[in-house]
C-alpha cells in the first residue's frame, strides 16, 4: 500500500494511492470520516494502517482522483509526516560517502536530529536561505516508525516500522562546519524533501534492503548507488537507536547518503534557485523539488 499526506483547500488529508501507476487516489476523509486525517494519528490508531487499506479498497474507479493536474487547484503534498515527533539523522552510513569528506570509516554512526520547519512535501520549493549559497543534496532512505519501540533485537526490529519513502536532506554546508555539531546546517527552513508516500513494508525487501538510490540535479545523475552498501542497515541502526531513546508512531529515521554529493566535487556543485533535485529509490518512487531562493 502507498499513502500520502496532502493539503486541499487548506485541509490537511490521507490519501490510498490505486493502479500501478500511482497515478489515482482516494482521499480517506471521503470514503471513511472516522480515519485520522493525519499520518502520524493513522500510525497510532490500533488496525489504522489496516483499516485505511479496506477502506479504500472497494471505491470505484470513478470516485477516485488524479494526482496530475492538481497543483495550483487547491492541492499540495505535506511532508509524509507532516509533524513527527522525531527525525533522527544518521550521518557517514556510506562507506564511500564517508572517504569523499575526508573521514574513515568510523566505528559507530553519525547522528543529529531535524525538527518539523526543515520538512517539505515531494513537488515543494527547497529552499536556499539568505545566509549561505551553499546548499547541498543528499539522496536518503527514510524509514516510517509504525509502532512505539524500545531495546529492538535483530529478530524483531522490522516489526516496528510502517514504511519507507524518500528524503532530501537538504544541507547548508558552511553552516554544518562552523561546529563539530551538524544539526545547524541541517535545520534551515524547508531545507529537507520528504515523500513522495508511504510504501508499506510489504511492498519491499526485507529492510529495504538491495534498492538503486539515485540523486539527480536538472537531470544529470549526481549520486548512484544501493542501500545494501550501508555501513548500518535498517535493522542495525533500529537496534542503536532503541538502546537510548524510544520510538513512537510517527517518528522517522533518515539513513544517510552516498558519494556523489555537491561539496565533495571540484570545483564544488550547490544547488540554486530554478534547479531542480529529484530523489529516486527503486521500489518507492521519485522525490522531486524545486529550488527557490528565500524570500
């Protein structure tokens, strides 16, 4: 199953995507007024993720809606989670990614957090801040947390995640370096792309696990390469997290990036109004934003 968040009129809404085009969806509010109308509220709610499949499963073709030709027309996507609880970043979780920046491969992972104002919805404005030109991509799989979760173990630590999509994660990079802290540079508004939709596990390898992740600017490929090259998989890194902090529905893990990013070319690649950066992970779909200075 795919869903998505998306604003209509100034309503917040889910909707189910149908055919294998992704092309159609339902919007829940229509066919079943007692659903959530939010992504996180859905992962709560006991047989949520269940009940949004039934729910939409036996509405005509002819109650549907199209996806295309609705920008400008009172839709727009939300970031899939429009208000999580938490974002927790991995960073250097590619081999290759972590030699490019001048680091070895480090004995544990990276991590930082993003709040809430950083996030965008798939087809949304990247924003470059007044302060910095230097504004990079980072091609990342982003895992959905379906339910609460503590102390994880590799047998179980796939029973918690609702889903997968695409993340952006948007960083100004002179801002990243002015600490040994990232997260500034990682939290200017709208800086991280997040969506298209949920795609269930179902729908996917084990942990997502083998899947050809690309980041391409104005349609030159950028970054190519697979999440089974991760230092940490999915698995791993639910089981680090959960020896700390405790998961809750709603909450996101962002997985890191490969080589191919802006900073590391010579001379350097940043992204700048007009662009635009598409995010591909096969088996999910495209994340695609435009590039807009701040105003």
């Amino acid at each position: 199953m795919r869903l998505i968040s998306f604003e209509e009129d100034g309503v917040a809404k889910i909707g189910v995507l149908r055919g294998g085009d992704s092309n159609e969806y339902v919007d829940l509010s229509l066919v079943d007024p007692s659903l959530p109308m939010d992504m996180t509220a859905l992962l709560k709610m006991e047989g949520g993720l269940q009940a949004a499949a039934e729910a939409a499963e036996h509405v005509p073709t002819s109650a549907c809606n199209l996806l295309t030709g609705l920008h400008g027309h009172g839709f727009k996507y939300l970031p899939l989670i429009p208000h999580p609880g938490q974002v927790i970043c991995m960073g250097l979780n590619y081999a290759d990614h972590a030699a490019e920046g001048g680091h070895s491969r480090p004995e544990y992972p990276s991590f930082f957090m993003r709040g809430p104002n950083s996030l965008i919805g798939h087809s949304q404005s990247i924003v470059r801040p007044k302060a910095s030109a230097n504004l990079d991509y980072e091609a990342e799989l982003a895992v959905v947390i379906g339910k609460r979760a503590k102390h994880l173990t590799k047998e179980n630590a796939l029973d918690c995640v609702a889903g997968y999509t695409c993340f952006n994660d948007g960083s100004v990079r002179d801002y990243q370096r002015k600490t040994g802290q990232w997260t500034i540079g990682k939290n200017f508004d709208k800086t991280g792309a997040f969506g298209p939709w949920l795609v269930t596990p179902d729908e996917l390898p084990a942990g997502a696990a083998g899947l050809r992740i690309q980041s391409r600017l104005n349609g030159k490929i950028m970054q190519d390469s697979n999440t089974g090259l991760f230092l940490w998989d999915v698995v791993e890194a639910l089981c680090i997290i959960t020896e700390c902090m405790t998961l809750e529905p709603g909450d996101v893990i962002i997985t890191g990036t490969p080589a191919g990013v802006g900073y590391a070319r010579k001379p350097p690649v940043w992204m700048a109004p007009g662009d635009v950066c598409e995010i591909e992970i096969d088996g999910i779909g495209i994340l695609s934003s435009t590039i807009a200075d701040e105003h």
